[in-house]
C-alpha cells in the first residue's frame, strides 16, 4: 500500500434529528468536512493518517465517517474497521484526526492509488434506544459551590469553583439499562474491534474477554439478594466497555462537564444536589432510602432507573445522586487553580453521582468526584453509566 495523496473533500449531510426525550431546534446548517489530508507512516506499522476539519455552527457533535478507495476514486467501497481518534460522533473544530490500522485489516495489500473520503451527519448513526434530553449551549460554575453542604464537605478534589462553557448536547435521561447493554452484545458489538478504543479493545483481547462477564450480561451475583429487570441499570462494566457501548449505540461518555452541568446547573445557580440544596434521602436511591419504589432500606441494590423523578436534575435527567456511580470520559486531574494539584492522566478515570451502595450523603452530592481504573478487575455492582451526543 502506496503513501495517501493529499485532497480536499467538502461533504455535507443533514436529517431531520429524532425527537428523543426533550426537544431540540432542528438543525438548519449541515456540517462540512474540509481540509482532509492523508498519509501512510514510512514504518512497519503501516498505519494510515487522516487529518480534516470539521465544521458546524449549530450542532455540538457530529457523526463522522471515513471510507477507502483503491481506485484513485472511482469508488469508495472499503470501510476501515481498524481505527481510533475522531471518528463515529465527533465535536466540530479544527484539526481532527483518524488512524486506520491498514496492515491489521488487511495484512498483504499492497495498493498503487489510494485515496480517502470523510464525511459528516448530525443526525445519522447511533442506535441507541433509550430517553435523551438536550441541555443547551452556555457556561456554567463548575466545583464546590461552598453553599449547604457543598461547604460542609469541602474537599481539595472539587475546588475552585470555576466557570466552563459548552456548546449544546444531549445527554441520556437515564442510566444505559441492563435491557439496553444486552442489545449492544447480541449486536455482536462487544466482539466488534470499530467500537473499540485501542486502549479498551487490548485490555479485552489481553485478558481474553471474547464475551463479556457473566454478570455484565446476566446481572446475576450470585448472592440470591442482588437482582436486577432488564430496567436496572446495567452494573459491573468497566470503563472501556462502557465506552464501546457508546460508541456502538452513536453516542459517547458525557464529559465530566457535561455530567456535572445536567446533574446541577438551573441556569443561574449550581445545586448542591440535583433537585436542590438540601439533602432528602428519599429523592434518590442511596443507603438510607426508606423509598419502596426503589426498594428502601435493607435491600442493598440498585433500583429500576427513573424510581425517583422528584429526584430529577435542572434539565430532567434523572437518577444523577445514587443507584449507580457513572463513568465519565475524562482522567483524574485536579481543577485549574487547585491548592492541591494532581494529574492521574493514563491511571484514573472519573466516576460522578453516587451509588446505592454509600453510606454518607458526601458522595451524592453534584460536586463529589470518584476514580477508579478503566479497566477494573474487581466487577463494582455499584457502578454504571449513561450516554451523550
């Protein structure tokens, strides 16, 4: 396989979006794809570079694709599998790149034109099946608020408070339900290497997790006192499955922002719990729930998500303060200005929310943060996800 040329490729591709939960303003521009350039690295690796811009003024991510020609152009029909970095739903900027493993997908092929394609939708893709609401673009306060609460249990990890803007996004209503993970599995989706980060999908074959664990799929502890329906959320996946989840479902991990705005934010004010300031043990699912919807005290498990809708956030999203702690993208960092700082980037990653399993109302708190590694060996019934776009 010869070195990429370089070319400049324009696309645009718009759809009506579903109304998925809230709705949002249909979407008036469609994205462009420019700039695209593409390059075989000179080693054995062989591996292909795709660089490009993306463009949308009035969507927060898009749904890019790429596509291979062996024919100078005539057509496109080979679709790299083997790839990571900024393809599947993607935030529009500036310079945006894919790597396509070509000697992993096709190990002896050796080609004498070749050119690449990337093109962008903001409504295509994605299959995921459950309740999204939108939370619109704007800044908001980030960190312990020092108010009730949030003041009381000040801890170093969730200061200074400080001020973040994002663009517009959707963010799933509930946590992704064990109902909801089955279907990626009998997708084939956790046995698809495109859904895969590189990272997640060599933690899976090192560990020869051709299936996945037993209790990711059945929710069985084996305890005879931990069950779940299939509209529980789904527990016991660790931070890459989740990932590919997303990925395969159209969508990705909230980032730690995005969590954190949905959990809190009214427009004005960051709440210390999402539907307020004050603590109400029965607005969430936690330890000392008394709630029968949720299964109360002495249960010990988690509750079918949306037991609790007085408990809901600012935007709707609910389920944000207990039941199941929720990975986010981001790594353990400290925040800009912290007295304390730390940086865990490639060791930790961030969970937020809370679990039923938590005996102190300090970790339902909006602010709270967690980490855990990405590729725990130990299966947390006590941890779980949701989506974002």
């Amino acid at each position: 396989m010869k070195p990429f040329g370089k070319y400049a490729l324009p696309a645009a591709v718009s759809v009506l979006s579903l109304c998925l939960g809230l709705c949002a303003p249909v979407w008036a521009v469609a994205p462009t794809v420019t700039n695209v350039q593409a390059h075989q690295w000179q080693d054995d690796s062989r591996k292909v570079e795709i660089t490009y811009t993306l463009t949308d003024p009035d969507t927060a991510s898009v749904y890019v694709s790429a596509a291979i020609s062996n024919d100078g152009g005539s057509t496109y029909s080979i679709t790299p599998t083997s790839v990571t970095g900024d393809i599947g739903w993607v935030r529009p900027g500036g310079r945006r790149t894919i790597i396509w493993d070509a000697k992993a997908q096709y190990p002896t092929a050796v080609w004498s034109s070749c050119k690449a394609r990337v093109t962008a939708d903001d409504a295509s893709g994605g299959v995921y099946p459950g309740a999204m609401v939108y939370v619109p673009a704007g800044s908001f306060l980030m960190g312990n608020s020092g108010v009730g609460n949030d003041g009381v249990y000040s801890h170093c990890r969730e200061l200074p408070q400080h001020s973040v803007s994002l663009p517009g996004y959707w963010i799933g209503k509930y946590e992704v339900t064990r109902g909801e993970y089955r279907q990626f599995i009998n997708a084939a989706g956790y046995s698809h290497q495109a859904y895969w980060s590189t990272a997640g999908w060599s933690w899976k074959v090192s560990n020869g997790r051709t299936e996945p664990y037993y209790w990711a799929a059945q929710q069985d502890w084996g305890t005879g006192t931990f069950t779940q329906t299939d509209n529980h959320p789904v527990v016991g996946v660790c931070y890459y499955e989740a990932e590919a989840f997303c990925n395969w479902a159209g969508g990705h991990l909230p980032t730690e922002a995005q969590w954190e705005k949905a959990a809190r934010w009214t427009g004005s004010h960051p709440n210390v719990y999402p539907w307020g300031d004050a603590w109400d043990a029965e607005k969430c699912n936690n330890y000392y729930d008394h709630n029968a919807a949720g299964g109360g005290y002495g249960m010990y498990q988690t509750a079918p998500v949306g037991s609790y809708p007085s408990g809901a956030g600012p935007y709707g999203c609910q389920d944000m303060a207990g039941n199941v702690w929720e990975w986010v993208q981001d790594w353990y960092v400290s925040y800009p200005g912290s007295t304390c700082p730390f940086d865990y980037t490639g060791s930790y990653r961030v969970l937020r929310g809370g679990s039923w399993f938590n005996n102190d109302y300090d970790y339902y708190r909006c602010a709270s943060r967690s980490n855990l590694v990405p590729y725990n060996y130990v299966r947390w019934s006590s941890s779980g996800f949701r989506i974002a776009r």
